[in-house]
C-alpha cells in the first residue's frame, strides 16, 4: 500500500493502535499525537483490519492478545498481503517469550508491556523511517504511485479475490501525449490523478514514462470507461497533457487481464485514441 497517498490534509506519519485495553490506547494516542503523529485507534483485529485499509498507516502498534483477530493472526495477514509490503508491524505484549512467534509471522518488532513511552517513541521513530525508505522501492520515485512490477504483484491479489468472490474487477490503461516540458509529466499526471477523485480502494500505477494503469475492484469494464471520460474531459482541449490511447477491459471478457488491455491499447493508438473497451468494442 502506499503509504504516502491517503489524505492530502494529513500532516504528519500514520500510526494505527490496536488494543483491547482502552485506557492503554488513550495513552499511546496522546502520547503519539503529541510527539507529532496522526492515530486512528482499533480495539480488535477486526476493526483494525478495516482501518489499515481505510486509513494507509506507516506504522501499526497491535496488541498480542485480543479479541475476534489476535495480534498474530492480524501480522499474518498483513505480511501476507502485498498492499501492506511498506507498513512497519509492531507487536506489543506482556508475554516475554512471544517474541520469535511475533517476528516469524511477520511483525517488524515487538515491545513488552508496560510501555516505556520514550522507547516506544524511539522504535516508532525507527519503523516509520523504515516505512517510508520500503515506500521509495516499491513506487515510481518521481510520481510516489506504485511501481509496475509492484502494481502487478498487487493486480494478482486482486484477479484470485475477484475469482473467488465472483466480484468484478477492471483494468484501465492510458497512454498520453504532452506537448510541454518532459520533466513536468509526472506533475500532470498527478494532478489529472486527482481530479479523478478514485476510491482507497482503486490501484494506480505509472505503467511506463507515459502511461497510467488503474485497477478497479468491484467494477465492470463499462462502469470503468467512466473514469477514461472523465480523464478526457479534466484535461480538455487545452491542456498540454492529452490522451493517446485508452482501453478498459474486465475479468469477465479474459483472466489474461494485462494482455488483452495492451493489445487494446494497440488498438486505440491505431484508431486515432477511440476508448477500447474488453474484446475491442470502440466507445
């Protein structure tokens, strides 16, 4: 997941406290918030799993023992799940002898209870440095958004999900043009990004020095096209950034997801930027 790209009104790294013990929590929140941080705070697995999607954090503080989804099972999945490759995973415990079990489910660290609050300052202070420099190898270091290599381990995730849930998912690829500064193609494409106004859950990556690739869950390839309009629309015939070509292609038509976008993309270029959407139907 990458961590830098949740709220652009956030200011200053994410930390996500999951505990059972509320007093505990409204401790570690003030002393986090203090020290500088933004914290969002869960008291189960569960609800923390909700809010690791929902709210990116750099560094996750999770409780050992607790209730629905214990600190264990909850590193399990996260380490698990290519989304959270950057996030920094630290266990806390009473349980002195948890520690090998909490590190070989993948926590980064883990502390023992009571907490000492400058030494977990000073290892919150270590993951989110940690957090930051593995969000710098998985992205496209002059946009911030997820590197191709990176995004398609990420569209793997999603292709098994949707085969297993029957849900919909699209993909979306866009090559531009610009007749300004080449340097000034990764500003554009964030502020066309933006615009777009994509859902926490939508995937966006830079698929080549010109091109954008856009993963959609729970979406068909006709409510997909909407997003390519939209694009068009945002930029305008003015703007030095301009759509090439555009395709939009979902699950349903093929599992070879990635082939039949760029072949669709082929396509567009050959027939002056018409969107292609799933087995080349032009809109």
């Amino acid at each position: 997941m990458d961590t830098d790209q949740y709220n652009p009104n956030d200011h200053g790294p994410r930390v996500l406290v999951i505990d059972d013990d509320e007093v505990l929590t409204q401790y570690l929140e003030l002393i986090l918030e203090a020290a500088g941080y933004v914290v969002k705070i869960a008291h189960d697995g569960e609800d923390g799993l909700k809010l690791a999607e929902e709210f990116s954090p750099h560094l996750i503080l999770v409780d050992f023992m607790m209730p629905v989804i214990d600190g264990l099972t909850f590193c399990k999945i996260l380490s698990s799940n290519p989304r959270y490759s950057t996030t920094y995973l630290v266990i806390l415990s009473a349980k002195s002898d948890g520690q090998i079990e909490g590190l070989d489910v993948g926590a980064d660290d883990y502390l023992l209870k009571p907490i000492n609050s400058e030494l977990l300052l000073a290892h919150v202070r270590k993951g989110i440095r940690v957090a930051k420099r593995r969000n710098y190898e998985y992205t496209d270091p002059e946009t911030r958004l997820w590197s191709r290599s990176f995004f398609q381990s990420l569209l793997e995730i999603e292709v098994y999900r949707a085969k297993r849930y029957r849900s919909e998912l699209s993909l979306i690829l866009m090559k531009f043009t610009s007749s300004g500064e080449a340097d000034k193609l990764p500003s554009q494409f964030l502020n066309l990004i933006e615009g777009l106004n994509l859902r926490q859950a939508d995937m966006i990556c830079r698929w080549a020095d010109d091109e954008l690739a856009i993963a959609l869950p729970h979406t068909s390839a006709i409510a997909g096209s909407i997003i390519v309009t939209r694009s068009t629309q945002l930029l305008g015939p003015e703007n030095p950034l301009q759509l090439a070509g555009k395709t939009c292609v979902d699950l349903d038509y093929s599992l070879e997801i990635i082939a039949i976008a760029e072949g669709n993309l082929f396509g567009s270029l050959q027939q002056n930027g018409s969107l292609m959407v799933n087995g080349g139907e032009q809109i």
